[in-house]
C-alpha cells in the first residue's frame, strides 16, 4: 500500500505537469497546481492557494481531478478482471495508485462491493500525502526545473 502511495501520486503528478507543459502553461504555479489537480480535485485546489495560482488555475485543477474521478468510475468495473482487480491486496493497491477516493469507491462498489474499503483505505491517504507532497517538494522540483 505504501509503496503504491507513492508511485501513484508521484506518476500521476508529473503525468499532469506534462500535460499543462504540453498545454503551454510555464510558469511552477499553474504546473504544480495543474499536476496536482491530476492526483485529485481536493489536492489541485489546496496546492494552488498554497503556491498562489490564480483562480482560473484552481478550477483547470479541479476539472482536471473531476475527469479522473469519472474514467476512473466508469472504467474500474469494465477492466477489473483484466487487471486482476479481485481481491483485498488488490484493491488496496488499485487505491494507492489511483488515488481518486470517490471514483475507486465507486468503481471499485461497481466491481465487488466487499472490495471498496480496501480500496478507500489507500485512496484517502493518497488525498493526504498528495497534500503534503504537491505544494512542498513537487513544487521545489518543478520550480528549479522551469526557473
């Protein structure tokens, strides 16, 4: 569980700085705050006001945590069996890389109900640690890459 923490925040993270680089976003605000809104759309919005990203910002971050709670709700039960989704262990696991607390609960209550606290005992600390991470050492990463 730990050790997917911290690849699903980290890799979800960077994946959405490289998209709002690709977007043309430049500046570290809007990266991290963007980045952060990829892991989750309560980790976007506390990360922005912690770096002070505009307001506009903020809300690209939630929308962009509101569209990974929706894939992540409506493909959990269509991929489940392919991925091995079927057991605790595995949900524990799916939750700490997925990280989205209401999307893997509903996906995972989509899939086999028995399966959803595991898998929101790992999202909810994914929201944490995404809160600790994002607006601290991310941001200090992604600041000295872009200046």
């Amino acid at each position: 569980g730990v050790v997917s923490l911290l690849v699903g925040v980290t890799f979800t993270f960077f994946v959405g700085v490289a998209i709002a680089y690709a977007l043309g976003y430049r500046d570290a605000e809007s990266l991290v705050t963007i980045g952060a809104g990829a892991c989750t759309y309560i980790v976007g919005p506390v990360t922005g006001s912690a770096v002070g990203a505009s307001s506009e910002i903020i809300t690209i971050s939630v929308a962009a945590g509101v569209v990974k709670t929706l894939v992540t709700t409506v493909l959990t039960p269509i991929f489940a069996k392919r991925i091995g989704l079927d057991n605790p262990h595995s949900a524990v696991v799916f939750g700490g890389l997925i990280g989205t607390s209401s999307g893997v609960a509903a996906g995972l209550a989509a899939t086999d109900p028995k399966l959803v606290p595991y898998g929101a005992l790992t999202a909810t600390f994914y929201t944490g640690l995404g809160c600790l991470l994002c607006p601290s050492i991310f941001y200090f990463i992604v600041k000295a890459v872009v200046g």
